[in-house]
C-alpha cells in the first residue's frame, strides 16, 4: 500500500533513495500537489520505468476542475500525466523482455484485456472501462500512479513500444496520447481525403498542432486549421496548414469560401463546446465526416433536415497500441515532431497554470531528470 510521505511547499526534499517527487491529485476539486512518495519497486511481471518526460494534457484539468460527481470515483491520491516515455530501470520477475536503458513510450489506455474489442487489440475500446477503472488496473494518470515522478511503474509489458534510436524521448512524451490519438483519429478517416479533399482542424493545441503534421504526411488533402487564438493559428502554419480562419461566427463563411463552397471533407473538432461543433456542422461537405475529439460539454442537433446529407459522425478514445508504434515510427523519420516546452517537477504546477491560460508555447512536458 502506498503512502503520501508529505506535501512539498518548495523544491526542499528528503535525500533519500527510496523516496521520489510525484505530482499528485491528493484532493477532489483542488489543484494537484508535489509530493514525495516511496519509490515503487517491480513485482511480478511490472517494469520500471525512468521517466524522460511526462506530457501536460488538457483533460488533466478536468481532473480537478471538474465536481467530482462527473468523475469516476477514482481512489486518490494518485500521481498524474498519462504521456509517458523513459528508460526501463529495473524488470520484476516475468516483466518486460526489454533491456535495462531501452527507451519506451507507453501505451495508457488499458483494457481489461478479455472482452471483444481488446481481444482485437483495440484496447482504447475496452468493452469494461468502467470495471477497468473501479476494479481493474485503471489508467496511468487517470485514477491509478501517471508518469509526473522520477519513477513509473508499468504493470504490464505489452504497453511499453520501444522508441526509434534518433527520437528524443523528451520530445516523444505527448505522442503517446496527442499524437496517439489524432493518429488514430486520422488513419480511419483517410477514404474521407481522397485527392482534392479539404480536412479542418478545430483547436490548435497539443493535439491540434501534431493533427495538422499527421494528416499532411498520410493524407494529401488541403488542410484548413481554425483557433480563437491568433498565435495559434501561427503554429498551425508552421506546421503545414495551408489555410487558418479564427474561430467565430463567420467561420463556415470562410471555410465555404476555401473550399469552392463544398465544404470540408473531414473536420476534427478538438475542442468540443457548441460553438465548435456548431461550425463542424456548418462547415461540412455533403457526405463529409465529423470527429469529436475534444472533451467539451457540447453537443449538435443530429437530424435529417439539420445536417448535410450523407454526414456521419464519430467520437474517439486514445487509439491503439499498433496506432502508437506507428506514430513513433513516423515521427522518427522527421515526418511528425512536437513542438514541447520542458518544465522541471517544481514547475509543474506553473506549466499547468500556463495550459489554463492558454500560453504554451509548446505541449508542455515535465522532466523528472532534467534534459539529458
Ligand atoms: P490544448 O489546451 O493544448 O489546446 C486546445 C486548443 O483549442 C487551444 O489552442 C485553444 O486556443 C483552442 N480553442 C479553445 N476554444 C476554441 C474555440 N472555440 N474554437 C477554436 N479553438 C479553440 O488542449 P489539448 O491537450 O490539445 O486537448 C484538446 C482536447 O482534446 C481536450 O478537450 C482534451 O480533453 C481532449 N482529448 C481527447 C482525447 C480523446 O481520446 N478523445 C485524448 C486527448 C485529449
Ligand atoms: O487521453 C485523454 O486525454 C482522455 C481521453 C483521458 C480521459 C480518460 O478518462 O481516460
Ligand atoms: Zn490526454
Ligand atoms: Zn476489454
């Protein structure tokens, strides 16, 4: 059994080996605290992981910006970050094959790994989420020890995808779950970018701006990104959208435009509030295809008169563990690289802050070690 030694006000810590720095979620509706913890040690079949980086995600906040009764009724504290890469450290009996100094990144979206959907290895669609959470091995991060600690503990070896040798783990952290998921996102949408198509990213942020990398390198479509930031929409050039429109009212005006009046093909929709599904829908081509990806409170109304014809629509979950071996391979030929702003864990709470705000400049990535 775990247990919380105390809360760190400053960056004072006991020297002590068998203890560690862990940025946790110690209570309901408050912000996470730096703490120090005893240091997990493998048992049957788990493996150690030292962490490179642990990336910064925004539905981090709904952790505790949420009431609690829109929560899982998750046992705390518990250490969060869900993006995680690092060295294997140390391999319990019946652990990973992995060699001691191998760089992993690993897969967070476990299953139970016996129903339909993780028995096709779609894990992210564990037909027993729910159990998985109340009972099971949770999620890294999101109710059970995440990856924001010098230490992180994999409970099972076929999560851990090794990374290619010219990939800076650092840099590698947020594709384990902004890149994961646009990927996965992207990849069973390309009969929507046939030659000619146009795609729009709504909401430029960490998912966002490696969505826009991902759909240039699989898809040959024109890529239109929308944000109410206008530095954003700045990133989104640099990262080979060929077009950006600032999020309001005229935006579908704009896209129609773009798009000789047709429409968009394919829109991800990264924010998920009514105002950005509103304009998924208006801005949408004739049998085009919606993804909800942002976790807003949102919703559109889906009826034949309200909607072009032919219009489908989906929500996602992570992807797959195939999706995040392949997402790395891409991103270690140059084709996809995030663009990350370190903080060290006495400064998590500040890249938190900054993620609030909306002033990254960069996914924000925590690193336990320091750049190496
Ligand atoms: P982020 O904070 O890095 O980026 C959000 C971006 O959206 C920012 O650039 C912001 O300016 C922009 N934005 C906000 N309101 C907007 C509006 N009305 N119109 C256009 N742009 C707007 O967030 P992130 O970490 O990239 O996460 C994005 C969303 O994806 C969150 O809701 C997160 O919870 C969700 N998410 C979902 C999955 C999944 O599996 N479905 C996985 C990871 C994250
Ligand atoms: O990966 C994320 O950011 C989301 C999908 C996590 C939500 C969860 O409970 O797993
Ligand atoms: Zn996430
Ligand atoms: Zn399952």
């Amino acid at each position: 059994m775990r247990r919380q030694l105390f809360k760190i006000a400053d960056s004072v810590r006991l020297p002590s080996k068998s203890n560690m720095l862990a940025y946790q979620f110690t209570t309901w509706e408050e912000d996470f605290e730096l703490c120090e913890v005893p240091t997990p040690e493998p048992g049957p079949g788990e493996t150690l992981i030292r962490v490179a980086g642990a990336g910064v995600c925004h539905s981090d906040l709904y952790l505790c910006d949420w009431p609690r009764s829109m929560l899982p009724s998750y046992d705390l504290p518990f250490t969060v970050g869900h993006e995680i890469t690092g060295w294997v450290e140390e391999t319990g009996p019946g652990g990973s094959d992995l060699e001691a100094g191998t760089a992993v990144a690993v897969y967070g979206a476990w299953g139970c790994g016996a129903c339909g959907q993780c028995a096709i290895q779609s894990e992210n669609y564990c037909e027993n989420a729910a159990e998985v959470v109340a009972s099971g091995p949770g999620r890294p991060g999101l109710g059970r020890d995440g990856g924001i600690a010098e230490f992180f503990l994999a409970p099972m070896s076929h999560h851990l995808v090794p990374l290619p040798p010219d990939l800076d783990p650092v840099e590698a952290a947020p594709l384990t779950d902004a890149g994961l998921t646009t990927y996965h996102t992207i990849r069973q949408s390309l009969d929507h970018l046939d030659e000619g198509a146009t795609a729009v990213v709504i909401g430029v942020g960490g998912l966002g701006s490696l969505a826009i990398q991902i759909l240039r390198a699989l898809s040959g479509a024109q890529v239109i990104a929308v944000d109410i930031a206008p530095a954003r929409l700045e990133v989104a050039r640099r990262h080979g959208a060929h077009q950006t429109v600032l999020s309001g009212e005229d935006a579908p005006g704009v896209i129609r435009e773009m798009t000789a009046g047709r429409g968009a093909d394919l829109i991800l929709d990264i924010v998920g509030t009514d105002d950005t599904l509103s304009l998924a829908v208006s801005a949408a081509a004739i049998r085009g295809h919606i993804t909800v990806v942002g976790i807003g409170p949102g919703s559109f109304p889906m009826g034949y008169l309200q909607v072009p014809r032919g219009l489908s629509a989906s929500t996602v979950f992570w992807g797959t563990i195939s999706d995040l071996a392949e997402v790395v391979a891409l991103a270690g030929t140059g084709a996809v690289k995030s663009d990350t702003e370190t903080f060290s864990m006495q400064d998590a709470s500040l890249a938190y802050q900054k993620l609030r705000e909306g002033s990254l400049e960069g996914r924000a990535v925590i690193v336990p070690h320091g750049p190496r």
